[in-house]
C-alpha cells in the first residue's frame, strides 16, 4: 500500500494553472487549424495573450472560439503537457496540496477534467474560476497577465507565481518562474520557512 499523506504543518495548498502552465494549449490549437485549414501556423508566433485569431483567418475571438468548441474532443483535451510538468506535479502532490485553478469556458470543463485523468494528476481539489483569487492557495501558478496581477492585488498572504512566457512580463509582486525544479525549490523553501516560523 502507497503511503498516506497527512495535512502537516509544511504542507502547501498550491494553485496551479493547466493551459500555457501544464497543458501546451498552443501547440494543441496550432495542430488542429494547420490540418483543417491546410495552414502553417508556427507555434512560436505566439507572442501575446488572447490574441490567436490574429495568427488566423478568423476576425476575432468569438469566431476563433466556436472554432475551438465545434469538433469533440475539444482543443482541451488534445494538448500535450508541458515538458516537466506532469512528472513534477506528482512530486507535488506527494508533498503537497496540489490544486488546479484555471478559467474554462462551460463547454471545456468536461475535456479539461479529462485531460486530467488521462495525464494522471493527482489533484486534490479543482477550480474552475473566472476570478482565480477565490481559490484558497498559498501558493499560484499561473501565466495569465490579468489573472497573475488579480492575484497579486488581492492575496497578499499568498505567493504568486509566473510562469514565463513570450505572452506575459514581469509583474511586481510575482515571483518569476522559468522551470518546474524551480517551483518546486520555491515551495521548498516557502515550506520550510512556514516550519521555521511556528518553532521559532
């Protein structure tokens, strides 16, 4: 039998997001509007958020994201993970409260909690939220301009964390994140120093 985990006093609720932090949303759309459009769309031309129609013929995101919800499964369920990611979500998850908090349209919820399964992540709690500051985490990662300065703003006894990306910049108040080993020796520490402060 594996070993139980209790809630211990160093053990982190952490909030992570999944497209663009664990799941690779960019390559999953670029993938399927090269093969229905006959395009050629590269994956590194993204370079901003929200702004997919414009690597397209669509004119706008309304149109880009009936596209998106039209054929089963969705974009949501196809994309790859992340280089790293689901390996060290596991070890998270072994240490920690691992949570997912990502923003879905109704008709994603289904796929994304699919792609969970099928990826094996072990999460203990997930959100699916427009205003990601009611997850009730320590720690946040995230990729999402808006959401990581929401965060920012309004958790002030939370960590957060942005994963770096061509489509964001520095926020202050962030911790900038360029690896998952650097996550997880952020939580680490964030871990050990909470220990620190209850015995001293």
């Amino acid at each position: 039998m594996s070993a139980h985990y209790d809630d211990g006093l160093d053990q982190l609720r952490v909030g992570v997001d999944m497209d663009g932090v664990i799941a690779d949303f960019n390559r999953s759309w670029i993938g399927r509007y090269n093969r229905d459009f006959d395009a050629s769309v590269e994956v590194s031309s993204v370079s901003m958020w929200e702004g997919m129609h414009r690597l397209t013929h669509f004119e706008s995101m309304a149109e880009f994201w009936d596209w998106a919800q039209a054929d089963r499964p969705s974009i949501f369920r196809d994309a790859p993970p992340l280089p790293g990611a689901i390996e060290s979500l596991g070890r998270i998850a072994r240490r920690h409260r691992l949570e997912i908090v990502s923003s879905k349209f109704d008709w994603a919820i289904p796929d994304s909690l699919g792609w969970l399964a099928d990826n094996g992540v072990a999460a203990r709690e997930v959100h699916f939220l427009w205003d990601k500051t009611k997850a009730p985490c320590d720690v946040f990662l995230d990729d999402a301009p808006h959401q990581l300065m929401a965060l920012v703003r309004e958790r002030p006894d939370a960590t957060v964390c942005r994963m770096v990306q061509p489509w964001n910049s520095p926020i202050a108040g962030a911790v900038d994140i360029s690896s998952w080993d650097a996550f997880e020796q952020l939580l680490d520490e964030i871990a050990a120093g909470r220990i620190a402060a209850i015995e001293g």
